[in-house]
C-alpha cells in the first residue's frame, strides 16, 4: 500500500513538474514535435525521409528558435487518437498535427493552443458533370462522409438549414470516399477543404472534379502545448508569429540579410538588431531572423507546400493576411 | 505364350496429363462447369495484371526517357492510354520502406542485423545443418547482438526507435512477438492446466482477459496507459511500449494453441512418465511438450502468421511500419493518387513473409509426420 501511494505521488509529481519544457527542450538538445502519419502538405516524408509540410515547418522553426539549427527536432508521428495522450504525458513538446482549436480541447483537456497556422473548412467536392455550382442545390445527393467526426455533425446542420435532404454514404478514411467518389457511388464528397483539394489533386483528371465555394464550418488548425507553461508557450506561440509578421513585412529568407540594415523599427526589432525580444523569451536574440532565414515567412511556407503552385493548388483564401483580404493576423512585434 | 507376357498398358484416360485432367479438372459436368469457368477468369485476368504490373508499367523511367520524380511523370498520368502502374516510386522510396528513417551512414548495422537474422534462422530451418550446435548458439545470443547494433550502446551510435520504421519495425515487431510469446505461451498453458488453484486461475485470468480484448485496445494501453504508470524520468520507448503490448497478446493466443495440443496428448502418456518416476517437468520436457508441440504446428504457425499481419495495426499509434510508410508516401504531394502501386507492393512483401512461413510448416508437418499414429508410434 505504501509502494503504491509513493508511486501515485510520483505520477502527481510528474504531472506538476511539467513547467519548464523549455529547459527540458535546451538539456535534451533537440525538440519533440508530435505531426501526422502522413497529410499532404502538412507533414509527410519526402523521398530523402525528410518531414516536409505547412505543421513540419512549424516544428522546424520552434527548433530553429531554441536552438538556431533547423535539424534540431525529432517528429514524432500521431495519430488522430493518440495526439493528446501522447502531448499530455511529456512524449512530445508540442504538437503541430491539423488539430481543430475547439473550446473543449482548449480547455477540458488542458491544452494551449497558441495561434493558427491554417483556417479550414469544411467543403464539398463534386464531379463537373453533375453541372451543380453551389451546395445549396444537393438536394437529393449521395454524400460520402467520414463517420464519428464533426464534419457528419456539420453536415446535417447545413442540410437542415437549408431545407434540403441527403443520403449519406457512410465511410472510414479519405482513401475510401475519394473511391467512392471516383466510382461513382456518392455524388458528393465532403470533408475538410485542405483534405478535398489532395482528394482532387490525387485525381487522374483533376478538372473532372469540382470544389464547390462554400465552406460550412470553421477549422481553425494550429499548433498546441500543454496547458500551465507560460513560458513555453509563448514561444511556440511567437515562432509562429514572427513568420506572419515577416510576410507583413516583407521580410523573406532571401532578402532577410539585407534587411539587417533595413529603417522600418519593426523589422529591426523582428531581426533583433534593436531591442532585447529574444531574451525575453530566453532564447538568442536573433531566434526570428533564424527562423525566417532557414525556414521562411509564412507565405513561403505556404507556397512551398500547399500553395497553387503545388498539386494541392489551395490558394490563400482565409489564410492571406488581413491587409489582403484575409484574416491572418499577428500582434504587433514590439 | 507371347501374348500372355505382353503388360497390357492402363486406359490412355487414367494416366498422364489427360488422365489427370480427367480426375481432377474434368470429372463430372458440374467440375468441367466450374474448371472452364475459372479458367475463362483467368483468361480474362492473367493478361491485364501481367500487362499492369509489367510490360506496360514504369520502373524507373517513363516512356519519354525520363527518370521519373513525382507522379505527374509517370506514364500513365502522362497519358492515360498509355502505361501501367508506376513502380518508380517504390523505387524512389525503397530506402524508406526497408529501413524507414534510419540515418544513412548507419544503416550498414541493420543491413548486417538483416544478414544475421538469416543466419540465426537457419539452424532452426534446417536440422540436417553441419556444426548445427554452434549456429544454436549464436541463434541464442541473436537477439542481444540485435539489440546493441539496431539500438546502439556497446560503442555503436544510438538511433533512436523513433527513426526505425517500414521493413525493419515490421520485422523487429514480427520476430520479437513470434519468439518471446512461444515459451511464455507454454508456461501459461501448462499453468492453466495445472492443479494448483492459484496458478491456474491466474493463468487463465491472463488468458481470458488478453484474448477478451482486440489488440487495438492492449496497443493503445501501451502507449497510452503506461506512461501514466511511469515516473516522468524513466521514459519507455514507444516501439518497446508496443511490443510488450504485442507479446502479451500473442502469449494468450500461443498459450491456447498449446494447451489444444496438450489435450489431445493420451493420459496414458502422463500415466507412463509418472511411473517411470519423472519429475513434473522432466515428464512435460522430454514427454508431452515434445509431442503437444509438434501436433500443433499448424495452428502455431497460423496464428504466428496472424500476428505478424496484425502489426500493421502499429499505425494507430503512430508508429510507421511498412504499410504506415506506405501510407506515409500516399501523402507526399509528389506521390498522391500512386495508392494501387504502393498497396500491392506492401501485399507483395507481407505474402512473401506468410508464404514462407506457410511453406515452412508444411515442410515441419512432413518432416516430423504431425498427425500420425499419436501417442501410438
């Protein structure tokens, strides 16, 4: 009995003893970054083995911040059932897997999320042929949709909404509603947008296909730490920051060396040639023009994964800043 | 007196290929119905698959000559009346697929784990072996040199499990699982048949609790459950989490087997030992176990089989074996929609495995004459 009281109060102890990730981050001398088994333009491995992908760059620039060197992090691969076990009990330092910020995960389950590096959506894929422009004239369908998550829950308000009926085909994975689709078995496809547009790149034909423009949920994707550590937090939360305040301002890994004696105060205090920002986090003072340098602004890492130059063809919609038209928004660095 | 020598010769219908086509393919209309039909199947089938898989398929380049890099060069994507599958990115990929993540200038120490795998198994293959006591041996210390070279220690770099992955986790999971759940399989099967209440009734508490629950469930106890369990300093590692998980699961399912061949062993046997003054388990070492074990290869070798299929379920925790690298490649945007190649050439591997495997059985069954005559011979 006594053994087994010490052993609950060691595991209250490692419950507690979780402040400090960053120093827990800097002794190990790498970071555990928690991503998917594999999402395209996400994070999937490349043919070198390497992670590549919008959420593997996010873990790339929290390490190149800690430690200056982009190599510095080991990903660890979760699945949409292990992610939060495997973030709570100290496997990972933070994860950054498509994860929906919801209140229930932000709060219930005790995690932090510290910004969004994807607004997603909810959408529905057609083929062209069936000559339908927008959701609203489904009437009647055939809607595969994948069971036991939020997009069936969505579906059924939307349809409700409108007044109009479905059938819903009822599948397990992207795989199998994409043959479905393909098959002709479902006339539509729904699931989240980022999903419908590899669903559609993976296509023989792509143009066969449709994504239809509304979007009838929000989805906003972003990386998340454990509640309770302020500290490590803010960092997550600033390295992502500080690639959306890049592309504000300009700043790219091409010119960012020029820009080192650049006159606008914010990217000087964003480079870390004026002010002592880095170490207020407890990191270098030049973490931000590390991270832009081996990693990118956000629209580079935009551009480079998912962006309408790749087969993913997602063009920036939500996700451009609020200067153009979009609702990317970062706090003023300062 | 010429003609009574004569060996009059056996109806040309009853021998040779006609003969055997007759009794086996043609015997009755309903046989010749169902044996013209399949045929016409594969008529159908054989041609396309061969034409698919290979006269028509990319390996490497695709029809223009060009060595291919993503899928939007492959041939068939190029254009669609033209090509099969397109093996290239198995090709591009077999690195990862065979060892997963592991650095380059290490993989050397799992090429030469691979090769003494072979080796280790081959006194256990083949009896008639020369100097087959000293490969026993070096079968026995197998795991352990295993172990420092894939992991590290001993002077080897450590690599961390998270970097193993495809061939290597399905393998290192398949053999491991396969290898330790055969003794502790035997010792829970003679527990549960054993006379002393507690030993019994634990075993088949352990039995019936292990088999009660799908292996999804004791994969994510493992990974989930037990961290909680351990004190924040002593991490487990998530590949071992996972095997212990695998080994408990296929000790149940061994253990039953087991205990299937130790009832059909006669009580004489028992009688015949006990009366010779032998021990407990000098009476289960050299009399029962010998023969239980032996009628039940078939069903060992099926459920080994079962298992080492059942470690692609790995992928529900995270981690990649070679159907998760599979899964993995599906999701690079250079490889999307590639899901036929890679599907079938994960199925290629694992059929390779359990075919083996298969076919050793039948060899063992031969061998050792299973099913004849027990306990009478």
């Amino acid at each position: 009995m006594k053994k087994l009281l010490s052993i609950f109060a060691v595991v209250a102890f490692a419950f507690s003893a979780h402040a400090g990730t960053l120093d827990d981050v800097k002794n190990r001398g790498f970071l555990k970054c928690g991503v998917t088994t594999g999402l395209a333009g996400f994070a999937a491995p490349d043919d070198s083995g390497e992670w590549a992908g919008l959420d593997a760059d996010m873990c790339r620039a929290v390490a190149v911040a800690v430690f200056g060197d982009r190599s510095k992090v080991e990903f660890i691969t979760t699945t949409g059932k292990s992610r939060f076990p495997t973030l709570a009990s100290g496997e990972v330092d933070m994860l950054a897997r498509n994860t929906t910020w919801t209140i229930s995960r932000d709060v219930n389950l005790g995690f932090e999320f510290v910004g969004v590096n994807f607004y997603d959506g909810q959408g529905f894929m057609v083929p062209s042929a069936l000559g339908v422009s927008s959701a609203t004239e489904l009437d009647g369908a055939t809607v595969c949709i994948q069971t036991g998550t939020t997009t069936e829950l969505n579906l059924a308000d939307f349809f409700r909404l409108n007044g109009i009926s479905y059938e819903a085909l009822p599948i397990e994975t992207n795989d199998e509603g994409k043959e479905n689709l393909f098959a002709g078995r479902c006339d539509v496809y729904t699931t989240d947008a980022s999903g419908l547009s590899s669903t559609r790149a993976a296509a023989s034909n792509p143009d066969k296909w449709k994504v239809l423009p509304e979007i009838i949920s929000k989805e906003p994707l972003g990386p998340l730490v454990r509640h309770g550590d302020h500290q490590w937090g803010d960092v997550v939360r600033w390295s992502l920051n500080a690639m959306i305040i890049a592309e504000e301002l300009g700043v790219t890994s091409e010119n960012v060396d020029a820009q080192m004696s650049s006159n606008v105060p914010e990217v000087l205090r964003l480079l870390g040639v004026e002010g002592n920002y880095g170490e207020m986090l407890e990191l270098s003072n030049d973490w931000a023009y590390q991270i832009i340098k081996q990693i990118g602004n956000y629209s580079e890492s935009y551009e480079a994964n998912v962006g309408p130059d790749t087969p993913l063809e997602i063009a920036r919609g939500l996700n451009a800043l609020w200067t153009q038209g979009g609702i990317l928004y970062a706090p003023p660095f300062r | 007196m010429n003609e009574m020598n004569e060996v009059r010769k056996p109806p040309v219908a009853t021998t040779g290929i006609i003969g055997w086509l007759r009794i086996n393919l043609f015997f009755n209309w309903t046989n010749s119905l169902i044996t013209l039909f399949v045929i016409y199947c594969l008529y159908q089938f054989i041609p396309w698959i061969l034409d698919w898989t290979i006269f028509s398929a990319d390996f490497k380049y695709n029809y223009l000559g060009e060595q291919i890099t993503n899928q939007e060069m492959c041939s068939r994507n190029l254009d669609p009346e033209n090509g099969g599958a397109c093996w290239a990115v198995i090709y591009v990929r077999f690195y990862q697929f065979i060892y997963g993540f592991y650095p380059k200038v290490e993989v050397w120490r799992v090429n030469v784990a691979y090769a003494m795998l072979a080796l280790a198994l081959l006194p256990l293959l083949y009896a008639k072996l020369p100097y087959r006591k000293y490969f026993l041996y070096f079968t026995y210390i197998f795991p352990v040199i295993a172990y420092f070279l894939l992991n590290g220690g001993l002077g080897f770099t450590e690599v961390s499990t998270n970097k193993w992955g495809g061939l290597l986790v399905t393998l290192v999971l398949g053999c491991t699982g396969i290898a330790l759940a055969f003794p502790i399989g035997i010792m829970l099967a003679l527990g549960r048949r054993s006379k002393l209440p507690v030993i019994s009734m634990m075993c088949t508490l352990f039995i019936e609790f292990i088999r009660g629950v799908p292996l999804i469930t004791l994969l994510f106890f493992g990974m989930v459950m037990l961290p909680l369990f351990l004190p924040e300093g002593i991490d487990m590692d998530g590949l071992v989490r996972v095997l212990v998980a695998v080994t408990l699961f296929q000790s149940a399912y061994m253990a039953e087997v087991i205990r299937g061949g130790l009832q059909a062993i006669p009580p004489g046997q028992y009688e015949a030992a006990k009366s010779l003054g032998m021990s407990y388990w000098r009476m289960n070492l050299l009399i029962i176990l010998p023969q239980a074990i032996r009628i039940s290869i078939p069903p060992i070798v099926n459920t080994s089989i079962g298992l080492f299929k059942d470690t692609t379920l790995v992928i529900i925790v995270g981690i990649l074996d070679l159907l998760g690298i599979g899964r993995g490649t599906l999701a690079d945007t250079n490889w999307l929609g590639l899901s036929y190649e890679i599907y079938f050439f994960v199925s290629l591997v694992f059929f390779i495995f359990t075919f083996g495997m298969s076919r050793y059985s039948l060899y063992l069954e031969k061998k050792l004459k299973t099913g004849i005559n027990m306990g009478a011979d």
